[in-house]
C-alpha cells in the first residue's frame, strides 16, 4: 500500500501535447483491408504457395508447387540461375525453425548459414522470415552483410536542375563522407548537363566519389558509356511475369543490361519496390513479401552487384496494410 | 604471392588497387599508376584508357569465385566478352531482349554474332536461353506479316 492515492479521474488524462499530436492529419491514416486475391497483403497470404522443389539429372523441376513444363519465366531464370542446385532438395528439407535459428545464433557462422541459403526456394525462404520478427530479422542481416563497411549515398537534386547548384550541393556531399551520390531531373533534357555537374562537384568535395543520374534504362547506360556517371542504381525488376512484361523488359533483358555496364566499368544495382506488382495491377494473388522474395533472387541470379529497394513510388501501398510498416524502404543490399 | 596473371586471386586480393596494382592495366596496355593528373595535362591519356579492360573483369570474376559469388562472376565473365562490342550495338542488342521485340530468327542470329563475330560465347548462351524460354512463353516478336494482330 502506498501512501499517495493514485489519483483517479472519471476520464483517461491527455495533455494537450498529446491531443494536438492526435489530431495531426498523420495519425488520422489508417490501415485498408488486406486483399489477397489480389496481392493487396504485406506478409503472409493464404495464396503463397507452399515450399517444394525436385532436381532431375542436375535442374530444378518442381519449384515451390509448380512443374517446370509450367514455370513462368521467374521461376525458370530463379530455377537455373538462382538456386543452387546440389543443396536445394537437402536445404529445402530443413525445417525452417531451424533456419530461423541458424539465423540469430552466434554460434552459427556467416558461412554455415550461407551453405544452406543458397538452396532455398522463395516460398522456403517466405516460410523461414515469416517466423521471425524485425528485430531477429535485424540480427540476420548483420551477420549476413556481405560488405565489410557500410557506405551510405546521398542525393544531390536541385528543384531547378541547376547544375551549379547540383554541383556545390554534390562537393559538400562528398565532403562530408557520403561514397555515393545521386541526382534525379526535372527536365529530362538538362539530365547530361546536370549529371556532369554533380560529377566535377563531387570529385572536388572528395576524389573517387561515384554519381548517378536517374533516368530510363537505356539513356541512363547511355550517359555511363560516355563516362558522365560511374554508378546505376534504378534498373527495375518486378516480382511477377507480367508485370515484368509491362515494364519492357525479362529477367534475360535485364541480366544482359547488367553486363553491358559492367563491360563499362559501371557499378550497377538493380531496383525493386515492394506493393509495386500490386500498384501495377498483376500480383497474381501473391503476397508482398513472396514477390520481393522473388525479386531479390532474380537480382542474384544475375549476378547483379546489388539491389535497393527504392519503393518511393509505390511505399503507399505497402504502407497502407497491415505489417507494411515492417518492409522498411529504401535499402541497398549486397549479393551474397 | 605470385605476379603470375596465371594465378587465381583469393578473396584476400580485394580491392585490386590496393592489394594487387600490378595486375591491373588499361585497354591501352598501360599500368594503372600511370594515370595521373600530370599524364592527362600533357595529353599521354585517353578517354581510352579510362575504360575498365576485360582482363580487370576476369580478374574480379575470379575475385567473385573465390568469394563463393558464382553468378557475380558470370556477370563479369559477360561483362568481360562485351567490352570488344561497340556502344550501340551493345544497346541495341539489350533492345532486342525485350519482351517481344524479336523473332525467334532473330535471336539466335544475334546468339551467332555474338559468338562468332565477338568472340562471347557465355554472352551467346544466355540470348539462346532467352530465345527458349520466349518461345514457351509467348515473348517473340509477332510476325508482322500485314496483319493487324
């Protein structure tokens, strides 16, 4: 028994701290209904396949519930490029707890980790995060980081394209440390002159300093084979054959783009966003996190040099539903 | 540590500019320390010799491979074989991977060229992939033909 009394009040007390912040438009947001017919579902959907795979004579034939006579071309090129053909049936075959746990166990080396990783179908690895939470999540990616420093990149955009501006804005950038930076246009016409002005000014902040300018695929390799950018981060992969399709391009397209900058000597990742399939109408009933899944290994299948998840222009959707908030934008990763 | 170009690196030999300088050269034959500021005043350097050579590709491929990264390597061997391969024809090749962009002819001239004229095997290999994996799933070119459909 305490001596004070809590004092207690006909009503639950608010400062007014708290009432102003509750009526900001922000925190009138809420969140939709899930839909998983139509892949409106951050994380878990009852339309995800189940996880199998079957090798025959050295190739994937069964993956994740579908034989390969009727593979989309997703599960073909994940298939023969992704997935590690002589750990699949054995790693697949663990049970994913026991993946999860590799995971988050300080005992469990990078590498042990990776010796089994490397086979998992997506519904596999689907099944593996769909037990953890973000903070065992977060403890997985540190172990798993793949570079040894992490480096962080910086936009240098002017709401005028002014190329002066870009370039002060790009020397301090480089200055203050940022590896890399980044300018997007206004103006598609101004994309070269405002590129060489984030590269001078970037060189003058700090030498070897990369830049990029955001643009469509083939004029952004354009300005990288003229030596104006040295780092392409905007090359769009989506998780779904058809989507992929309305984007104009094919896991095959896209692997062939990433050597041709490499062949340039252009660093080059490729971008996904997650509820982008969703946004562009043909999720085919998959989850978010299925599809980014997908993504992540198509990008690996290509031997790209990394992937980000840009989601800017489509983070409304993922952030719209429940667990959404949990596929957090924006992230570069490295291939493992 | 041998200087042998014969000898595969480990995954210790990265980064190759600080571990491995001697191995690195630009497509003029020239040693990566000869890119200086001063070279490039006197007019000794080219946009040329800013060029990434195929050699430095195989090199970070064998980098990638003993980093356990077989499909990073694979991207720098395609990498390596399209360095020969003029700008806009590297474009337009790209061009014609896109969905129903090309026939079926069309491709495998293409997978061809690259093997025949460029010298890309690995390059070729995948536009043949490409070109199976279309026909299954309805991505070659529709022949023209007249036809409005």
């Amino acid at each position: 028994m305490t001596t004070t009394q809590p004092r207690r009040s006909p009503e639950p007390r608010h400062s007014l701290r708290t009432d102003v912040l509750e009526a900001r438009p922000v925190n009138l947001d809420g969140f939709v209904e899930e839909w998983p017919e139509k892949g409106l579902v951050a994380m878990e959907s009852a339309y995800d396949p189940a996880p199998s795979v079957r090798v025959e004579d050295g190739l994937i034939v069964e993956l994740d519930g579908r034989q390969r006579a009727d593979f989309d071309f997703m599960d073909t090129f994940i298939a023969d490029h992704a997935i590690d053909v002589s750990s699949a049936e054995e790693s697949n075959a663990l049970p994913s707890a026991e993946i999860a746990r590799m995971l988050i166990d300080p005992r469990a080396s990078r590498d042990d980790v990776l010796a089994v990783t490397r086979g998992l179908t997506p519904a596999k690895v689907l099944d593996v995060l769909k037990l953890m939470n973000v903070v065992e999540i977060m403890q997985g990616m540190q172990k798993m980081r793949a570079r040894r420093t992490p480096a962080n990149q910086a936009h240098s955009t002017s709401a005028r394209d002014n190329p002066v501006q870009v370039a002060a804005d790009a020397a301090e950038g480089a200055l203050r440390g940022f590896a890399e930076l980044e300018t997007t246009l206004g103006v598609l016409r101004y994309a070269p002159l405002v590129a060489i002005a984030l590269q001078v000014g970037a060189q003058v902040g700090r030498g070897g300093v990369l830049t990029q300018c955001a643009l469509e695929e083939a004029t952004e390799l354009e300005l990288g084979m003229r030596g104006i950018t040295a780092y392409a981060e905007t090359i769009s992969i989506y998780g779904t054959e058809s989507v992929f399709i309305d984007g104009d391009d094919t896991p095959w397209s896209k692997a062939f783009l990433a050597s041709a900058y490499a062949s340039r000597g252009i660093k080059m990742r490729f971008t996904s966003g997650t509820g982008s399939e969703v946004q562009m109408g043909n999720a085919e009933g998959k989850s978010m996190l299925y599809l980014e899944i997908r993504c992540i290994l198509m990008a690996k299948g290509a031997g790209v040099q990394g992937l980000q998840n840009g989601s800017i222009s489509c983070i409304g959707v993922p952030g719209a539903v429940p667990g959404g908030c949990a596929r957090w934008p924006r992230r570069t990763w490295s291939p493992a | 540590m041998s200087t042998s170009q014969d000898t595969r690196l480990a995954a210790g030999d990265y980064p190759l500019s600080v571990n491995r300088p001697e191995l690195l050269r630009t497509p003029t034959g020239k040693p990566i320390t000869a890119l200086t500021m001063d070279a490039v005043l006197s007019g000794e350097l080219s946009a040329e010799d800013l060029r990434i050579a195929p050699e430095t590709l195989e090199l970070q491929a064998q980098l990638a491979d003993a980093s356990n990264r077989p499909q990073l390597a694979m991207n720098f061997r395609r990498a390596a074989e399209m360095c020969a391969i003029p700008d806009a024809e590297v474009l337009g090749m790209y061009n014609a991977l896109r969905p129903r962009a090309s026939t079926a002819d069309q491709l495998a001239s293409m997978a061809d060229r690259l093997e025949g004229t460029w010298s890309a095997p690995v390059c070729a290999a995948l536009v043949r992939e490409a070109a199976e994996v279309y026909a299954r799933r309805d991505l070659l070119a529709r022949p023209a033909a007249g036809s409005e459909d």
